[in-house]
C-alpha cells in the first residue's frame, strides 16, 4: 500500500551534514577553496540530476578541485566504521584519510570511482570524488526509514571528520585525479543474475565471507532460516570469499533452483537449503 517514506536515512541525513558544513565553512572555514554545495534529485533513476549538472555545468568542470558526496551519513555504527569509496581517484586520498581522528571513527575505504551515488557522474569527468556512507540497514527505501532511528551524535563526528579532511586539503593545491578499477562493473560482469536471495550485505565487514545486516521478510534466506548477522561463507560448490563471490554464486541460479548455502553464526557452520 501507498506510504509516507521520511527518508531519513536515504537522504535527509546527507542534506543535514551538508547544510551542517555549510554553515562552519562559511563561518571560520579554510580560505584557499571556494565551496559549492549542491543537492541532486532522481539519483535513483539513474544519477540524473548529478549527470544533468556535469553536461551543464555552471562552473568550468576543470576549474573543480574535487566532489564529496554524502549519501545515508545518518547511521554510524557503535564501531565507529565509515565507508568511503572513490579513495582511489587521488593519491592523496587515503594518507589524508588517515590521519584524521574524530571519535571512535575509522574508515574502510574503497577504490573505485564509479557507484550508485551521485559521485560517479564527476569521477567520469575526471575529477576526484569521496562518497562517504555509514552502511545499509533493514529500513532502507521503506516508510520505516524515520529520524528516530538516527545516530544524531555520529552525524556530527561526520561532518567534523569531513571538515578536518577540507582543512587538511585546503594548502595542497589542485588534487590529482587517477582513474580507478571498476569494481562494480567487474562483479556485474561476472554475475548477470536472475534470483536473490534476499539479503543486505553489511559493506563495512572486513572479513571472509558476505556478513548480512539485515534479511528481507518472505525472501529466500529468510525462509530457509538464515539471519541477520550470519556470513555466507558458500553458496552451492562456490566459496563466497566477499560480495563479488556472493554475486558470482547467484548467477549460478534460476528461478526455483533449490541449492545449500553454509553460514557462520556465533562461530559455527550452519548449512541451509535454499529455494530462489
């Protein structure tokens, strides 16, 4: 049924931190940059309204030093872990990263340049991007999405972390842009699929296997009882050493296909059968 979707995850809490950074910058912020902040709609349709900017710019596109991108800022973990991909477009990216500290906050970077966030349409005019993104969550693009939910305290570290990155930038000078392996579009070369399972990988674990944070209702993986929490770890005689594996092993599937999937829960292996 229709419903009110808030939103405030995906992505009121983007629009606050850049609101936020607005204001410090203008207030007593480096003065060696001009900052322009912009928000872009129909993302999910495509990135138009980013795309639609970069083939219309109202600046010089060769004039802009670099792009950082906020989108779904709003649930930093009690971990402290904040995804940032594009860290390959420049090579000053990750020692500036680095040595930042604010809070309990440590990146996980990727390389790549090119996502599902308004980032991409400027990293393909080579300019030099950061997305930074504090992980999915089962209300994502559901009316469940609602401020309550929110990390207001991790919103601010945020913002302050991305403010100590602008300053730490601010006397380097025009970044250089280097282009970036295409992870995305080498997982979905390698896995044009037609099933799901039904699962929301958690993009900050580091280790072995695809951890889930969260398991859709009525979806494969919930009904043969695999949960929130658990690493899939094997997906019929395909090990699944991250998500490119996990998606490599769906392509393996079709409709109705039965398969066993082994997960680790609490440190022990669990095997299900499946039905897509």
């Amino acid at each position: 049924d229709p419903a009110i979707h808030n939103g405030a995850d995906d992505n009121a809490s983007g629009v606050a931190v850049m609101l936020y950074l607005a204001k410090k910058l203008k207030e007593d912020g480096p003065k060696n940059n001009n900052y322009l902040f912009m928000a872009f709609s129909a993302e999910e349709f495509g990135l138009i309204g980013s795309k639609f900017f970069v083939e219309h710019p109202t600046l010089r596109l060769e004039d802009i030093n670099y792009v950082i991108n906020l989108d779904m800022v709003g649930r930093l973990k009690d971990d402290g872990t904040l995804i940032v991909n594009g860290a390959g477009t420049s090579p000053v990216w990750k020692d500036a990263l680095q040595r930042i500290r604010v809070g309990n906050i440590h990146v996980k970077t990727f390389d790549s340049g090119v996502g599902p966030s308004d980032h991409t349409s400027f990293y393909l005019k080579d300019i030099p991007v950061l997305h930074f993104f504090t992980g999915q969550h089962e209300q994502y693009h559901k009316p469940e999405d609602d401020s309550f939910l929110l990390n207001f305290d991790g919103m601010y570290d945020v913002a302050d972390f991305i403010l100590r990155l602008i300053s730490d930038l601010d006397g380097q000078g025009k970044l250089a842009f280097t282009k970036t392996k295409d992870e995305q579009a080498e997982g979905r070369r390698a896995a044009s699929y037609k099933v799901t399972l039904g699962v929301m990988p958690d993009y900050a674990y580091s280790g072995k296997g695809l951890k889930l944070d969260g398991v859709r209702d009525g979806g494969p993986a919930a009904k043969a009882g695999i949960q929130a929490g658990d690493v899939v770890v094997r997906m019929g005689d395909l090990e699944v050493k991250d998500i490119y594996g996990y998606m490599e092993g769906l392509s393996k599937f079709k409709a109705g296909d039965s398969t066993t999937v082994i997960v680790l829960r609490d440190g022990k292996e669990l095997k299900f059968k499946v039905t897509f």
